[in-house]
C-alpha cells in the first residue's frame, strides 16, 4: 500500500555462533545480491524483514522470500565401491584394495587428503597411503588403487581404514560417510621351508 515499507536485514552467522549485522539489503525488482558476503566466514545467514504501516494503518504484505545459491561440497564412500582383491592372504603376501571418493554435493571439493591405514588387532595402526587431491568436482568421482604388502611376520585380522579429508579442511553436510574399514586377514604360515643343494648342476 502506498506509504507502507518492507526492508530487509542480513546477518552473518560465523561457526562459533556469534552474528554479525551486515546491513540492510537493496532491492532492485525484487531481487538482491548476496556476493558481498563470504560464506567462510558466515557459513549461514539470518534475514530479518521488518514491516511498517502506511500512515492510514494499513500494512504491507509479503507473500514469499527466497535464496538462490549453490550447496557444499559432500564428500564419501560406501560398501559398494570398496574392495579387496582377496580378504585372506598368505603370510608374505599383498593384498591390492581399490575404492571410489565421490563429490555428490553442488559445489567443488578443494585441496583435502585421502588417506588409508591399517589397523592392527590391537588397535595400532600405521597409514600406508596418503595422497592430496587438489580438487573434485561437484557430482564426479576418483578411483583409488592401494597395494599393501605386510611384514612376513604380520599375521591375524587387519582392517583398512579410509578416511575422507583426514584434516578436515572441507566444509561439508555430513561427514560420517568419510570413513569406511574393509577388513581382512593374514594366514600364518606352517609351510616348512625347503632346501636343495647342487654342486656342479647335480642335486646332492
């Protein structure tokens, strides 16, 4: 109505909660841009819309608000795309364990570690891959191949251990599908060793 106001105020949210006022927004046909704020450093926002009468009383209505923008990153792996060669190898052996990291999320994955460790029936673990990805496209994948061999001495039940962005560098909806353990296992071994001697090509 004429003489009435609608105006809207933005708030920047950091990650330890404390809000910032960022000020009033402009809008021209009803559209704003939001680019001037940084979403690192305000990870959400909070509008505020305030709504004032016309002199006669009557007051303005507002029938929608919305934001336009692009999501995370969202970063993982499921049972589905991790495998082991074989789950029971001799001692001595190696064991070849391939898996897919996908960025299912609307925006880029940028500089973050994909790292594997096995861990030990005791519970220590020892990291046998670490590699950087510098960037993973939103909705695209990247393949992984780990080839492990354990100490000749090394038997009982092992777990690997993937971790998705170990340092936690990317910002993300849920990140308890950044982990995932494939277990396997190592035979002792109770074949004696044998030895032959030749002398001169003859078997002695």
């Amino acid at each position: 109505p004429s003489g009435s106001s609608i105006l809207n105020y933005v708030f920047g949210i950091k990650s330890d909660g404390s809000v910032d006022s960022l000020g009033a927004l402009n809008f021209v046909n009803n559209n704003v841009n939001l680019g001037f704020i940084n979403p690192v450093t305000y990870p959400k926002l909070k509008i505020k819309t305030e709504l004032n009468a016309s002199p006669e009383g009557v007051s303005p209505e507002l029938s929608s608000l919305g934001v336009d923008y692009t999501g995370l990153p969202e970063l993982g792996t499921n049972y589905q795309v991790v495998g082991v060669d074989n789950d029971t190898i001799p001692a001595g052996g190696n064991i070849n364990l391939s898996f897919w990291v996908y960025n299912v999320g609307e925006a880029n994955a940028d500089s973050f570690f994909v790292k594997v460790d096995v861990l030990n029936e005791n519970n220590i673990s020892s990291t046998v891959f670490n590699q950087l990805v510098t960037s993973l496209n939103a909705d695209s994948r990247k393949k992984y191949e780990v080839n492990y061999q354990p100490d000749i001495n090394d038997t009982g039940e092992k777990r690997f251990v993937i971790n998705i962005d170990s340092e936690n560098k990317v910002t993300e909806y849920y990140e308890d599908n950044n982990f995932f353990t494939q277990s396997f296992y190592i035979q002792t071994d109770i074949i004696p060793p044998s030895v032959k001697i030749t002398f001169d090509d003859f078997e002695v």
